[in-house]
C-alpha cells in the first residue's frame, strides 16, 4: 500500500485547519506498520481516507490487488451488536460471504477459539468484561475477509495485563492470517511489541518524523529484551 502526498483540511471557526499535507508513506503488505504519535494529530483521519470514509483533498492511496476490497476495522471501544451473543457478532459479519448457515456458525467458531472465547460463544455481550469485549471484537475483524486491517488504538482503554494479553491474542491470529496492518497509538509499548515497523508521527499538520524497523518476530519479543528497551528509550519524546 503506498500513501501518495496526502492532504487534508477542515474549516473551523473560518480558518483553515490542515490536518495533513502531502503525506507520505509505503506499506509493505503482510506487515504491521504502527502510526506513533501524539493524540490528534491526525492518525485517525488517515485511517478514514484509506478505508474511503473521508475524501483527501489531494493525493492518493493506492492499493495493492491483494489488499484490493472491503477494509476491517478494529476501534478503541468493541461496537459489538449488544442484543446478540458472542457467536452472532461473528457470525452476521460473514452473511454476505457464507451463505450455508451451518458454514458460518462453524467458520465464527473458529475465530472464537482463536482467541479462547468459544465457551462463551452463547453469552450476551453485557455479560463479558471489557477485555473479553475486544476479543469478539478482534475475532470479528479477522473473521471478516478483508485484506487491510485498520486499528485505531483499540487497546487504548485497557490496564496493562489486559492491553498485552489482547496483543498477544491479535498475534497469534495475523500470524495466520498475515493481512496488512496498520494501526494508530500514542503507546510505545504496543508499537514495539506489535510492529514489523514504527512510524513516528509530527503534530498537525501531519508528517513523517522517522522511521523503525524491528527485525525480532512479534513472538519472540519480551518487554525485557535489551534492543526493545533502547528502542524504546529512543522513541520517548
């Protein structure tokens, strides 16, 4: 996926506001790219205008055929449907795919153990915790079959021990599945366990401050590796 000299602006209080001005950025397919930067400096409007929810006002993102298609999104709140169980939240996303009921119920299924909820396949979603939320909610992402998954800091809301056993669930489903990531955070820790590369992200409008490549596979990784934690000592502001 390459991202041509974007640009962005909105009109408030009768000024002009750019948000970003020929933004830049190339993403390799099968990778997970994390968007680092400051809260509202414009990482979210750069997800919009690559899933075509917002027009650019310059530039373009051009896609590869393989990530060619429908986009998935994971947000920072789950947006699961509360009048339906587990299952049924996975489940109504691959209606339009699957038309055997038998095949989509089974197809859900196996996201749900992927992510060790399948025993809570019939509970309502006020019956689970907020953790437990976004897990249906990634195992939803990756049931539906897109080839870009766009995350705008979906771990954002979530102690520590939550925030890293849902990295890890996430994982062990992109390293099935190897689609396209590219997610947002202002959250250091998330970037470096998560990316293949980091992006660091300037305020409004918008830019490319540098760029990390981590070579260490994403199972691999410890909090307590020495190479993360210069990394990390590197990104802090």
């Amino acid at each position: 996926m390459k991202l041509n000299s974007l640009s962005k602006h909105y009109i408030a209080d009768n000024k002009e506001l750019s948000v970003l001005k020929e933004f830049s950025l190339e993403v390799e397919k099968g990778t997970i790219v994390a968007l680092l930067g400051p809260s509202g400096c414009g990482k979210t409007t750069l997800l919009r205008l690559i899933a075509g929810l917002e027009k650019a006002d310059g530039g373009e993102v051009t896609l590869e055929k393989e990530e060619e298609g429908p986009v998935s999104f994971l947000f920072q709140e789950p947006r699961l449907l509360p009048w339906h169980n587990v299952l049924t939240n996975v489940e109504l996303v691959l209606r339009p795919f699957i038309k055997d009921r038998k095949e989509r119920i089974k197809e859900a299924s196996k996201f749900l153990e992927m992510v060790n909820l399948l025993q809570y396949s019939r509970f309502k979603v006020d019956q689970l915790s907020g953790g437990m939320r976004q897990r249906v909610a990634i195992a939803r992402a990756f049931a539906f079959p897109a080839n870009l998954m766009l995350l705008d800091e979906p771990f954002q809301s979530l102690d520590q021990e939550m925030r890293l056993s849902l990295i890890k669930a996430y994982l062990t489903l992109w390293e099935q599945y190897r689609r396209t990531t590219l997610f947002v955070t202002h959250n250091i820790t998330e970037a470096l366990l998560m990316a293949d590369t980091i992006v660091r992200l300037s305020k409004k409008p918008m830019g490319v401050l540098d760029t990390t490549k981590i070579d260490i596979p994403q199972r691999e990784r410890s909090l307590q590796d020495p190479h993360l934690l210069y990394l990390m000592g590197e990104l802090h502001p």
